[in-house]
C-alpha cells in the first residue's frame, strides 16, 4: 500500500506543470513577496520556478513566450509588452522615491527632478516613463540599485529614483544611511504578468489570489511595507 502511494504521489509530481516566473524584486522585498507567490502557484498545483533575471530581460523574455510570465509589476508593462496578460488581484502595493545627498537638492514631486541628471533602472517602466515625461536635465541608465547608488555616492547623478525598500537595503549594504529620501512620489499596485498563452488560467489565478487576500495574505504584505516587520 505504501509502495502504491509513493507512486501515486511520485506521478503527480512528475505530471505537475513548471510554470518559470521572472521578477523584478530583490532583497527584503523579495524575501517577503516570494511566499505568497509561492503558495499561489501550489494551490493551483504547479511548481514555480521563480527566476531573477534583469527586469527588461525578465519582461522582454516573458513577452516572447520564453518564460512564462512576469512580476509582481505595474499594470502598465501590457501597453509596452503587448503578448502579457495581467493576473488582476494586486500582490503589494510599493512606493517609489527620489534619493539624493546635501540639502542643496529637496524633492516633493515629479516636476523638482527637471534640473537634475536623474539616475533610473533600466527596465523599471514606472520611474522610467515619470522621468522622461519631466524632461530631467539628463538621465542616466544602471543595471540595478547598487550600480545606481554608486553612481550618487560617486556625484555621477544628482538624484536616483528607486522603490522604499529595495533602496533602504541597498543604502545599508553601502554604507550610505546619509542619503536623503524624498516623500513618496508615487505608489502602485504589484500584479503578476502572464504570456498570452496562459490567458487561460488567469481566472482561477484571480480566484486564488482573491481567496488569499480574504486570508490576510496581502494585508500582511502591507503591514510589512509599513512597518518593516517580515509578514512571515
């Protein structure tokens, strides 16, 4: 009996669909949105492999049906990445700021950052698209938030646009508690993206989502982004 079970559940594994995620997210930001995602993609029975590639690689990939799909992201990426599908119960809702040093330079808006060089990530839609509609002095592109810290540490930018949490340990890992954050310049709802071929599954991923939601999943995503206590 007990052989017959492992085989069973030896078969159920071996017939359960990979479903390849990438993400943008990194660090603690990461850490605590993974769990959720996780749960996800088991109570609909798949085995997710949950991949960190850079995030334009990561959305352009997705689009093209090379993985699955991607994010948490803003509802924007389908008006670029027209082949993606938007799974549409929020994961987190994120916050992104101006970070700058000295108090020469004080950003409580969008319009403040025209007469600066302003750094941004590539691939992250959001900041990107808010920059350029400023028309900013100049921009500069970097691969990810420690390159983009580096080049403010080394006065190569005046100001980086970067999301809360990902920058507060950025900053830590540096050694750069000195740097300045503005206000909040915007804040978004986080959803997962699907390639177009999986259009199929998004309503019971919406079910699922939403079920979690009744069962405090991403209230304690909140709480975590408002208070810096791990939700798990």
């Amino acid at each position: 009996m007990r052989s017959l079970l492992l085989l069973l559940l030896s078969s159920v594994w071996v017939m359960a669909e990979t479903m390849y995620i990438n993400t943008p997210f990194r660090g603690e930001l990461h850490n605590e949105v993974k769990p959720l995602i996780v749960e996800l993609f088991k109570r609909e029975g798949y085995i997710l492999e949950l991949q960190k590639l850079p995030p334009k690689r990561g959305l352009i990939n997705a689009n093209k049906g090379v993985d699955d799909g991607d994010g948490p992201r803003v509802k924007e990426v389908s008006k670029k990445f027209s082949n993606l599908r938007r799974v549409d119960v929020p994961i987190i809702q994120i916050s992104f700021h101006a970070h700058y040093k000295g108090k020469s330079i004080n950003i409580t808006k969008w319009e403040d950052l025209k007469p600066y060089n302003v750094g941004v990530r590539t691939g992250t839609l959001v900041m990107v698209n808010n920059v350029k509609r400023i028309n900013p002095k100049e921009m500069t592109y970097a691969l990810n938030n420690e390159k983009l810290f580096e080049l403010l540490e080394k006065d190569k930018v005046d100001v980086v646009i970067a999301e809360r949490i990902s920058a507060k340990g950025m900053k830590e890992k540096m050694n750069l508690m000195h740097i300045n954050q503005s206000p909040a310049l915007i804040r978004k709802n986080m959803y997962l993206f699907f390639n177009k071929k999986h259009s199929a599954k998004i309503g019971k991923f919406e079910k699922t989502l939403l079920k979690m939601k009744e069962e405090g999943y991403q209230k304690r995503l909140k709480n975590f982004y408002e208070t810096g206590k791990s939700a798990w």
